[in-house]
C-alpha cells in the first residue's frame, strides 16, 4: 500500500506548476502521467490514479462551484423568487423566456382549474354561490378554454 499524500488545493496547483516549469527547463512535455504522480495521485498498483487527480484538479481550480445562469436575466431571477422555479419554467416551455416580460400578466393562479373557474364567476359576476349549490366548475372549466391554459398546475391567461 502507498503511503503518498495526494495534494489538494493550492499545494496542488503549486506542484503542476512546478512540474510544468522543471519539464520547460528540461525541455521536455509535462505529461499528465508526470503532473499526477508528483502531485501523490498513484495507485496501488503503482499507476496514475487520473481519476482522483482531476476530479482534485477541478475542486482546486473552483470549476465545480456552482454559477449563475449568465443567460438569466434580472426579470426572470426575480420571477422565479417570486413565483417558483416551476411556474416560470412552464411558462416558458409552452411560450418562451423571450415573453417573461408578460409573465405577470400571464399567470392567474395555482390552483386546480375548478376551483380558479369558480372563483372567477364569483369575483367577475359578484355571484356568491350557495354552498348546497351543485355547479359543474369542471364543464365551466372546458368553457374557458380558449382563454385559459393550465400548464403544471398553474393558470395562464392566454390573452396577454
């Protein structure tokens, strides 16, 4: 069993650098299989353990930190902490990122359709309807249709 320290970190890119500055000197190609083994990165066997090595490398380098989505702009970032990753990506699957600027005038709600359906009968007819009332909310639902889409169960208007 070896007992080699592998470096990580900046003791890391230290050492490829001084790998690499030695085999300049030398004239000579600083091969990964070189960059690995002087780094501690070796095998039982007495190999490169590349897979060690650069998934090390990557840490050091910071390349697996997460990033922001330089292609998300203000407006969608502030739509997604207002509204949730998923109503904002439904939209944008059925529309796209291009229309975020009508999302907000776009979405009507999360709920089940029946229950946005009757909710607006009651608040645009200003009906209350009694509670032994039996309405088909569902059937009503199907009628606006040419209006609305419900998209991973949030509700547009269509008519933005």
């Amino acid at each position: 069993m070896t007992n080699t320290i592998r470096l990580t970190g900046d003791a890391l890119l230290e050492r490829i650098q001084v790998v690499i500055e030695n085999s300049n000197v030398l004239h000579i190609e600083a091969t990964a299989t070189a960059k690995a083994l002087a780094c501690g990165y070796v095998k039982e066997n007495g190999k490169p353990d590349f897979v060690a090595f650069y998934e090390a490398l990557i840490a050091a380098k910071g390349l697996n930190e997460p990033t922001e989505d330089p292609e998300m702009d203000d407006t969608e970032a502030e739509l997604r902490e207002r509204y949730g990753d998923d109503a904002v990506d439904a939209f944008i699957d059925y529309w796209s990122a291009e229309d975020l600027e009508f999302f907000e005038e776009a979405y009507q709600s999360a709920e089940r359709p029946e229950d946005f359906t009757r909710e607006l009968v009651e608040d645009c007819f200003g009906l209350d309807v009694p509670y032994f009332v039996e309405v088909d909310w569902s059937a009503t639902w199907e009628n606006l249709r040419h209006d609305y889409i419900e998209l991973n169960g949030y509700i547009f208007s269509q008519n933005w």
